[in-house]
C-alpha cells in the first residue's frame, strides 16, 4: 500500500475540500486519462486496486502513471472505546481530490482498449470520474 516514508506530524485535522483543482488537471505524460468529477478521499487500497485493474485489463501492454499519492492519515478508533483519551490511531492514509484533477493517465494502446482499462479501474474507486484523451492536432 501507498503511504509516505516520514511526516513530520502524525495526525492531522480532516480539512476542507472545496474548490476545483488548479494543479495537475492536464494529461501530463500519457495520452489518455482518468479525471475525478468530484471531491473527497480516495484510499490507498483503492488506489492499488484500480491501479492492478487498469494493468491487468491492458495485459500488460502500456504504460500507467499514477498521478495521485496518499499523503493524509486518517484515523480510527476501536468500537469498545469510550468519548475519552483523545484521536485513535492512524487507520490509514487518503488522497485529498478536487473536480478535475487527474488520477491516472496511460499511453502505448489503442483508446478502445484505454477506455475499457479506465471503466475497470473507474469501478475501484469511491469518487464519479471521466474518461480524458489528449487532443493531437
């Protein structure tokens, strides 16, 4: 699973997640793309599943880049625990998406078999997204 070496503060606040994304919203390295539609977490296991998805549908062939990292922990307390003894520990870690940003991009197949790739690894995913080709003129 995804998760960053070292941070400098174990927990975090949860944060506000408005807006659209201002930063890598355009296919970079490939020639197609995956674009959230709107915001909210996605997992690192989400992640890795839709990532093994677009790979296996593609057998392979191509290239995947994963645009997004899980930087945010998140956090979870037991089930038993009472209203006391602060923040649980840390469950896990989450990308924080905006409408527009780019979650995967992939290059050297054919859109056919990119679109069916991004459907399978679009399924994995908790957040609605779209289906991006770069435009060649």
């Amino acid at each position: 699973m995804l998760q960053p070496k070292i941070r400098k503060h174990r927990k975090e606040f949860r944060g506000k997640m408005g807006g659209i994304a201002s930063t890598n919203n355009t296919i970079a390295f490939g020639e197609y793309g995956l674009k959230s539609m709107e915001n909210g977490w996605i997992k690192a296991r989400e992640i890795e599943a839709g990532r093994r998805a677009i790979t296996n549908s593609m057998k392979r062939k191509g290239k995947v880049w994963v645009k997004i990292f899980p930087h945010k922990p998140y956090t979870h307390k037991g089930t038993n625990s009472k209203m006391i003894a602060g923040k649980g520990d840390v469950e896990g870690y989450v990308a924080v998406v905006r409408p527009g940003n780019m979650l995967f991009e992939l290059s050297g197949v054919t859109e056919d078999i990119a679109r069916e790739a991004m459907r399978l690894g679009a399924q994995k995913l908790s957040v609605q997204t779209k289906f991006v080709s770069k435009k060649i003129v």
